[in-house]
C-alpha cells in the first residue's frame, strides 16, 4: 500500500521450466478503481510466446523465434475491446 492511496499486489508462478503466469491488481482507494491482469510466459523449443490479458479488456501477445543464433523475429498484436482499437507488428532483431 503506497501513501498515494494504492493498494497493489502480485502473484507470480513458475509452472514449470518453460512455463510461468503472473497477475497483477491495483485498486485506487482515491478514485475507487481497480485493475486486474494475468500474464503468461511459455518457451518453446525456439520461440517464446508472451501475453497478457487485464481486467480493461485489453489482450496482448508477442511471440519471438529465433531464426539463427543472433537472429529473432519478433510477432506482436495487441486487442483493446473497450476502445475498439487494435495494433499489430512486427520486427527483427540482429545481434546479442
């Protein structure tokens, strides 16, 4: 609890080697909002699949391959229900 007037706790868990979730909740005791998400973490053999979901109704994900030792390819979407708004991308990354 910050003297600002939020409360915020998270939780955080390994499922297993290649797998982890995390949530998140912030409630403002002066506005009388709060927030909730849950996020994932998941590795695969060559990629690794990150996202997460909140209480806003807002759903992202990124999604990065690695292509060659000091290359990766980078996939990300991000949905905002409430606003009606969406945004995609795209990347490469080059080097360590």
């Amino acid at each position: 609890m910050a003297t600002t007037g939020i409360v915020a706790c998270a939780y955080f868990h390994r499922v297993s080697d290649k797998a982890q979730v995390a949530t998140d909740f912030l409630w403002n005791l002066n506005s009388n909002e709060a927030t909730a998400s849950l996020g994932y973490d998941y590795h695969f053999r060559a990629c690794r699949l990150r996202g997460n979901v909140d209480s806003n109704g807002k759903v992202a994900a990124c999604l990065e391959e690695r292509m060659a030792p000091s290359v990766t390819l980078v996939l990300s979407g991000e949905l905002d229900h409430a606003k009606a708004d969406h945004k995609f991308g795209f990347g490469m990354t080059v080097g360590e």
